[in-house]
C-alpha cells in the first residue's frame, strides 16, 4: 500500500512513522510513505500557501493552486488513488472505513491547516473527507497519522500474527474482552482461573461472554450491528446476556424509528 500524504509541516511525520510496527512495516516494503511539502507548489516568490478568506472573517484559507499543482505532481496520471482530506467537517473515521480504505493500492491524504481550504480545491480534487473525531485539531496532519496506522495495522502481513486484527475491538464489531499477562498475581489481584486452565473452548466461552459484558457495559448501541452464531448465542443464553441484548436492540430500533 501506498500512502502519500500532502502538508505544509513536512517534519511532522518524522518520529511517529519511525517506531514499532509502522516503521517494520517500512522496512519490509509492506508501506511506502511519500511526504510532499505543499509549500513547494506555491507559484509566488514567498511561497504562499494560505490567503484571506474572501468575504472577510478570521483566519486564513489554504489556496487552491499550491495544492492542486503538488497533487497533480503526485499523482502523475494515476487514477487507481484515492484523495482523502482530513477535516472536522467530514463522516468520521471508523474500524469500518479503515477496513474499507485497506483494499486501495494508493492512499493520497491532503492535510489542510488554518480556517480550512478553497472549496474549489475539495470539489475537483478530493474524493472523500474524513474526520477522526468530533473536535478541532489544529490541522489534519495527527489525523492522516491516526488513518495510516489504523490501516497499515490490517494489511497482509503488517502485524506479527495474522489474527491480531482480526480479534480486535471493533473489528468484529464489539469492545476486545480485558488481556493478562504474567506475574499471574499482581499486587495481590490473580488473573482469571480459566485463562491458566490450557481448555482452550472455555477460554473462548469466557472472552465472548466478557466482550458481550463489556460491549454491554461501555457501548451497548455496538450490539445493534452485530449477529452471533447458534452456537454464541447458546453460551450468552446460559449466561443471561441473550435476553439484555435483545432488550437493548429493541429499544434503539424504537429509538431510531421514532427519531425517524
Ligand atoms: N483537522 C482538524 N480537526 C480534524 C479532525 N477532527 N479530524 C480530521 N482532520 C481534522
């Protein structure tokens, strides 16, 4: 997979691509990173890559044309990539939209600063925008960070063990059951008896029983997306949490129907 991202703080991306399995991710090929400086593109001799906003108001808005000239640049004609700009103003970012993004050979991040950029540039240029939560960074250089690593994380071969992603919260769309490791007591608190017993199908049983516990818990509205097979479902039955699922799945749906 390639990632390309567009910003005028080049420098930013230094350490936080040279760390753990993003910078092995580098190293074996599995991720190339190219990092454009927009700065670059600019057409006037200070280099300008922000202007006023027409119509008055605070701030500054980045300009069109550095932008469109280094995408342009990038690109060199491929049409296979898609151009993603991180901005509060965009559908959030989700385990699912990672899973998504994670099958495109080419990933193009615009990282826009200031009061925001030139419409015209989103309208001809940008094929989605994406925001990875519900509050104002100061530009979405962190952001293209946070969509990299969630989606190198699922390639082929990015992590040590296939199945990490696979059992992670979220990706099979509920919160990852609690994780021990030794000492086997820790000041004074054992780890659960099952997960020393080597029975492999109770431990199972115990992990999804806790995933349902704590999805259940902390963000109950993840059950409404979720189905459980007859055998899952035997084991939340026997535990009691079959019929809380079922309650709280209704009463979203009621929730949503009546919000229209
Ligand atoms: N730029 C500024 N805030 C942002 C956010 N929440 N997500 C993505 N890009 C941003």
């Amino acid at each position: 997979m390639v990632f390309d991202i567009l910003t005028i703080f080049p420098d930013f991306f230094g350490t936080p691509l040279q760390e753990g399995i993003i910078r092995r991710a580098l190293e074996d090929g599995k991720i190339q990173v190219g990092i454009h400086n927009i700065r670059d593109y600019a057409l006037d001799r200070h280099h300008m890559t922000d202007d006023r906003p027409f119509g008055g108001g605070e701030g500054m808005v980045m300009k069109p044309e550095p932008l469109a000239e280094c995408l342009k640049t990038v690109l060199a004609g491929d049409e296979t990539s898609r151009v993603i700009m991180l901005s509060p103003k965009g559908p959030r970012f989700s385990q699912q939209v990672a899973q998504r993004l994670a099958v495109s050979p080419r990933l193009v991040f615009i990282c826009g600063r200031y009061e925001g950029v030139d419409e015209r540039f989103r309208d001809k240029y940008v094929d989605e925008e994406l925001s990875i939560g519900d509050y104002v960074l100061t530009g979405g250089e962190l952001a293209a960070l946070v969509v990299i690593d969630a989606v190198s994380r699922l390639l082929p071969g990015v992590l040590g063990c296939e199945d990490s992603a696979v059992n992670d919260s979220f990706s099979c769309g509920l919160l990852k059951h609690a994780q021990y490791t030794r000492p086997r007591i820790f000041e004074g608190t054992a780890v659960p008896e099952v997960l020393l017993s080597g029975d492999h199908a109770a431990i199972a049983r115990y992990r999804l029983v806790e995933t349902v516990k704590l999805t259940l818990e902390r963000r109950p509205e993840l059950l409404l997306d979720v189905s459980f097979t007859p055998a899952e479902q035997k084991i939340l039955k026997k535990e009691g949490l079959l019929g809380r699922i079922e309650t709280i799945v209704r009463e979203y749906r009621t929730e949503r129907s009546s919000a229209g």
